[in-house]
C-alpha cells in the first residue's frame, strides 16, 4: 500500500509568542498523517460489498479489514472515500479516478519540437511571445519545448549548440 506522509504542526492557543516564535517543545506537537493510494482491486472490493450489505459502510470497512490484513491501527477507506467511489461508480462505471477534462496535451510532439527549433534558427531574435503566435501556440508551450525537449536556456545559447 503505496503512502504519502505529511506532517502538521498543531499548536495549541498562544503557541506562539509575541515576537513570533514557536514554544522549544513544538515537536511534541507535531502530527503525521498519511494519504494512502487505494488500487483498483481494494477499490471493487469495497463497492461490492456496499451493494451486497445494504449500504452498511461500517460493515464494509470491517470486511475490508479481514480481506486485506489491515491491522486495526493501519488505514483504512473512510465512510466519506467508500461513499464518493459508490457514487463514481453508479455515475461512471468506473471506481477509478476520472481524467481531467479538456484537451489532451499534444503540443510537445516530435513534430512540434522540430517546427520550433527550426522556426528558432530561422529567426533567433524573435521573443518566445513572438514566436508563439508566428506558430499558433501558446507561449508556455514555446517555453516547455525549448526548455525540456530542446534542452535550450537561452535562444543565442541553442544556436552556438
């Protein structure tokens, strides 16, 4: 089970000074909590169950305990997780997690790549705002493909490459 640990710091009232400083024994109240990655068979398992217990989640949690071996302190799907995956379920089909909406990225191809460099060393004086509409594209799409697929810093610097 994949995790991602974050750390808060919880300070109780006046826990800070006047002048702005954290009270010496500000570790003692510090709290980790963690972000668990559900997969897709832990996900299935728990929509089932919903629908094969009348909805009951706190009967699907206990389930999901003893089907995965999750030791009472380990994590476990909330009631309001449990609930929004039935709810992607019966509206989607699916208890994965929707792609964003909008456009696929395809501006950074290998054939975009080489329309820029070329348009570069034809005209390396042009700003990045310039060449962007010569190519009808947006500047942060200029700025990616110089930058990650052509490895260039500055536009004189990509020419003595």
């Amino acid at each position: 089970m994949k995790c991602m640990f974050f750390k808060w710091l919880v300070l109780s009232k006046g826990g800070i000074d006047d002048v702005g400083h954290e009270p010496a024994d500000s570790s003692n109240n510090a709290v980790s909590v963690a972000m668990v990655h559900w997969n897709a068979e832990q996900r299935v398992f728990t929509v089932e169950q919903i629908f094969r217990n009348n909805d009951s989640v706190v009967t699907v949690q206990r389930l999901f305990r003893r089907k995965f071996n999750v030791e009472h302190q380990d994590a476990i799907p909330d009631r309001n997780t449990i609930l929004r995956w039935v709810e992607a379920f019966r509206t989607t089909g699916s208890v994965m997690k929707r792609k964003p909406p909008g456009l696929l990225r395809s501006v950074r191809t290998p054939e975009n790549a080489d329309t820029v460099r070329r348009a570069v060393l034809a005209s390396p004086r042009h700003s990045t705002r310039r060449q962007a509409l010569a190519l009808g594209m947006s500047r942060c799409s200029i700025y990616h493909i110089l930058h990650d697929e052509l490895k260039c810093i500055k536009i004189l610097s990509f020419l003595c490459n």
